[in-house]
C-alpha cells in the first residue's frame, strides 16, 4: 500500500466543512480573534458528524484560519489564513540571492508607501510616527538596541498609506530579511537617525516626493550596508 | 467535550515528522514536482510508524507542500509552501477597497520590474518578451480574448527582472485581482498595444527609464479603466 491511498486531490467532507467555516469568518459571522462555538454546536449547526468537525478544525489550524487554546476552545486567528513564510521564500535555494531580491522588493514598495503615507496619514498617525522616530534615537543615544522600535516606525508609515495590501505583504519581507541577516543596524545609526528623520518630517509636512526620496536614501544605505556585511 | 480537546498548539508527532520532510524538501533532498518515497519507506526511514506519515502528508498537502496525484503517488508541489490566497487577502472586507489596493501595489512593483527587466534580461528574454507581445496584438486584431497572452506578456517581464521573490509575489497580487474584477480589457485594446509595444521596446533597447515610463503609463490606464468600470 503506497501513499497513494491516504487522500485524493478531491474535496474530503471535513475539507467542505473546513471552507464552510472560513466561509463564516470571511463573512465576519466569527469575527477576528473571537471564540468559536464548541464542536457539538457546530457539528449540530453545520449538520456533520464530531469527528468531521474535528478533522475540519485540523485542517484550519494548519492553515492558520483558526487556533486552538488549550483549555479555552478554538478562536479565529488574529491575521486569519496568514500563515508562516506564506510566500515559501524558505524553498528558495540561493539564500544569498534571496537576501537580494528582499531588499530590492523593499526598495521598490517602501519608498511608495512613503509617498501614500504622506498624502494619507491622520494627524494621529503622524504623531505616532514621530513619536516612533523620537523613539529609535533615544535608544541610539543611550546605546541601546533599536531594532524593535525600527521595524515600529516602518510599520507605522506602512499604516499610514491605508493600504491593506502593503500591510500583509511588508511583514512577510521583513521577517523573511530578518531571518537571513543579522539586522543589527548598529554601523548604520547615523545615517538612520538622519534618514528616518527626513522621512518622518516629509510626512508631516505632507510632501509626498519628499518622503519617497528619503525613504529610498533610507533603503539605499540599508542596501550598502548589509551587501558589505 | 468542547473543541479544545482536539489537539494543543504543541507540535504533535506527525507535525513534527512533516517539519522534517519540509527541511528534507527545502534542502533539495526530494526536488520540486518529484515522486516522494512511499508511506513504508518514509515510515522506515524516519523511522516513525506509518499512520504518523499519513498524518503527516495530510499537513503537508494542507500547506499546499506536496500534492497527491491519485494512483500514482506523492509528490512535491510545483511551488511548494505557495498556498491559495496565501496573504490571506480574502478576510479583507472590503471588495471594492481591496481592488484598488491591490491595483495600487501592482502599480508600484510593476514599474520597477519592468526596468530591471530592461538591464537584466537575456537575448532570449527579450525575443519572448517581443513574441508575447506580438502575440496580444495578434489577438486583439483578430478580435479574439487575449487575457491569456496578456498575462503571459507580465510574467515574461518578471521572470527577466530576475528577482525569485516579485516571481512569487506576483502572481498572487494578479490572481487576487482576477477573482474581484472581471478583467476584459476589451475597452483598453488601442492602449494595450501601444503600452505595451512601449514597454517592450524599451526593454529591448535596455533603456530602464523608459521600460518604468511606459508600465506605469500601462497601469495608469488600467486603473483608470477598472475605476470607471
């Protein structure tokens, strides 16, 4: 008996039910991060066996749609369907050439969203942002690592475009450079004060030529570095 | 019995094993689109007991890593890990929102493609670039759809920026926009050919400025376009 005999390509009964839910929760019947009904409710509602349920929950845990807490039952995940490496950036072979091309993409999206960001941002949001950009250079003056307050910041101005799209891609970029590199910007703090504080200050002033220009200066000395390191 | 009794976010047995055929596969050990060795064999050689490996092979299809191809075996997907809608842009809300979302990434990547296209394309880049286009033109003059070719005339360029991770990133954004709007682009047929003649000549002539130009007027016209439709 080979593998062949475990599953066929065709749609199994818990993977109709598996749809069905994601149905709901695309539908916001469940919303994000809510409790789902237990697996007698929704056995009785969706009108299925238990053990279809429990094969459908499997499979939209493995999907990432929902997760289980033990002891507390099963939620909608917070970025449902988002799962890890969604891209399978990790089955790309090259890492060096991967490494590359991650940068190249961010070099490309940001320096946009930058532009977006200036034309859209609430004066909310620019007050976080330079509360962000406030924030990397007290650590960088006391000598701290900044790295968490760095990636803040961009997602701040990654927000601010009010673009839904940029906000599921840009996280998978970025934490795809971060396991490849050692992102330690530690050489780079000047250039990083100096640059954040151009692309900040574009936002606020609303200039969004402005703000593209530095936040393509800002990928730039990224590039450099991280080619030499 | 509520649903939390099903199985705890601590990896399990077979979760376990299908992380390790995943490592097996990211480091080339079984190729893309390669038969996988048998249940019996895996069983052996990772030496777990079988009903762990069908366990396992179901987390793998689920992730979309290998398929089943019914009689025939297991094998590893073409695009390993590169689930449908894998941003999960489908829990977004808003359709009409999203549309122009992702219309607007793909204005800001595709731009930057098409200029890398034009400084790293091959010979033999550039010729089925030229042909693909050749092709739309073709289409459109004999009133046939040309939706097909048209995409193909996108991928070509990607595929010559050299970049593995727009190649993986692409295809998601295009497909996405598929789905929300039905794409004819019977209105756009003068601009099509004339943008798109555009583009490919710059990128035979390895003009970067030029090949950019040309694709953001392309968009520009298929946003505007897909606006007012």
């Amino acid at each position: 008996m080979g593998l062949e005999t475990i599953q066929s390509n065709d749609k199994s009964l818990p993977e109709l039910v598996a749809g069905q839910i994601t149905g709901l929760i695309a539908d916001n019947e469940y919303k994000k991060g809510e409790k789902l009904p237990n697996e007698f409710q929704l056995a009785q509602s969706l009108n299925v066996g238990r053990g279809t349920i429990r094969e459908a929950i499997k499979i939209l845990v493995s999907k990432n749609i929902v997760e289980i807490r033990r002891g507390l039952g099963t939620f909608v995940a917070e970025k449902p369907g988002l799962v890890d490496d969604p891209l399978g950036l990790g089955f790309i072979k090259n890492k060096r050439k991967l490494t590359k091309d991650l940068l190249e993409v961010r070099s490309m999206i940001e320096p946009e969203i930058a532009a977006l960001a200036a034309e859209r941002a609430t004066d909310s949001d620019i007050e976080k942002i330079l509360e962000a950009c406030q924030a990397v250079e007290d650590k960088i003056h006391k000598g701290e690592t900044f790295e968490e307050d760095d990636v803040a910041f961009h997602k701040l101005i990654a927000k601010s475009s009010k673009n839904q799209v940029v906000l599921n891609v840009l996280p998978v970029i970025h934490s795809a450079i971060k396991e490849l590199v050692e992102v330690t910007n530690a050489g780079l703090t000047e250039q990083t004060m100096r640059t954040h504080r151009a692309v900040a200050d574009a936002i606020a002033a609303r200039e969004p030529e402005k703000a593209k220009e530095a936040m393509l200066a800002h990928m730039l000395y990224n590039k450099e570095y991280l080619g030499k390191h």
